[in-house]
C-alpha cells in the first residue's frame, strides 16, 4: 500500500511542476508583449508629426506595414511609401520622415516618427485632415513570437 501512495504523490508532483511551468511561461509571455501606439505632436509654424512608439513591455518585431491613401494601397515598401503618400496630398509638405523595411525591431520606449509635415494654416484641424486621407497599418509581434499583433491608425467614426 505505502508503494502506492508513493506514486500517486509522485504523479501528482510531477503534474504540479508541469502546470507551475505552463504558468511561468504564460507570465513570461506576457512581461515581454509589445504595444504600438501612435502619438501626434503639433510644433510652431505650422508643422505635425505622427510618431509610433513602443509603449508596451518588450521589444516590438514589425513584420509588415502598409500605407493607404483614399482607401486604396500604396505600392512600395519603406521610406518610400511615405514620401509617395504625401505626394498627392494638397496643403501639407512632408519636411521629414522615418521608417523601416521589415523586419525591423522597435526597443520597448523607442519611437519611429513616421511623418513631420508642414501644412497650410487653411487645413484646420491637420490631424483630422490627414486622418480622412491617410492611415498605416503594422503587423508585428513580440520575441515569444506567437499571435501577430496589429496596429492601426485609422480612426473608426463615432455613431
């Protein structure tokens, strides 16, 4: 009988430490997820930038980005597919731009400003203006690898 019960608490430990290494992989999962999000900066004279950064946990692993203007897709793959969106954007000049072939690594708190832009002072509110007529979106996902992540800028309408 006491052969027995040594197995049975053998067994029970054995599926304790696989479940205690099941949850310490899940948390280190987790200490690592990256969040792109992207911030919208105003300066004097009438200039914008929209920057992404990285404001999750861990490093970021972009692996694809697309940039659409008027809803359609901009052909192209790095920096110039940003010079190419603004060419035919009326009232703003791009003054400057940083992007990135995949895969590209963004470190936690890092940024990439995408787009400085000098716009006419008729434009308005810049940031809707270019949010109706330009929008980017980023695969990329964390070192664990696993579920791909999106970020977009498009703006869904308020109902």
């Amino acid at each position: 009988m006491a052969a027995w019960v040594a197995i049975l608490i053998s067994l029970v430990a054995l599926v304790a430490t696989f479940w205690q290494a099941h949850l310490a992989r899940k948390h280190n999962i987790l200490s690592v997820q990256p969040y792109l999000g992207g911030h919208a900066k105003w300066g004097d004279e009438h200039v914008y930038a929209l920057t992404i950064c990285n404001d999750g946990l861990g490093p970021a692993i972009i692996t694809a980005g697309r940039a659409f203007c008027r809803g359609e897709r901009i052909e192209g793959e790095g920096p110039a597919v940003i010079v190419k969106a603004f060419q035919s954007i009326p009232g703003c000049q791009l003054v400057g731009h940083e992007f990135f072939h995949p895969e590209f690594v963004l470190p936690v708190g890092r940024t990439i400003e995408v787009c400085t832009v000098k716009y006419d002072p008729a434009v308005g509110d810049v940031d809707d203006y270019l949010a109706g007529l330009l929008y980017l979106e980023l695969d990329y996902k964390s070192v664990y690898g696993g579920k791909l992540l999106k970020y977009s800028s498009r703006r869904v309408a308020n109902v």
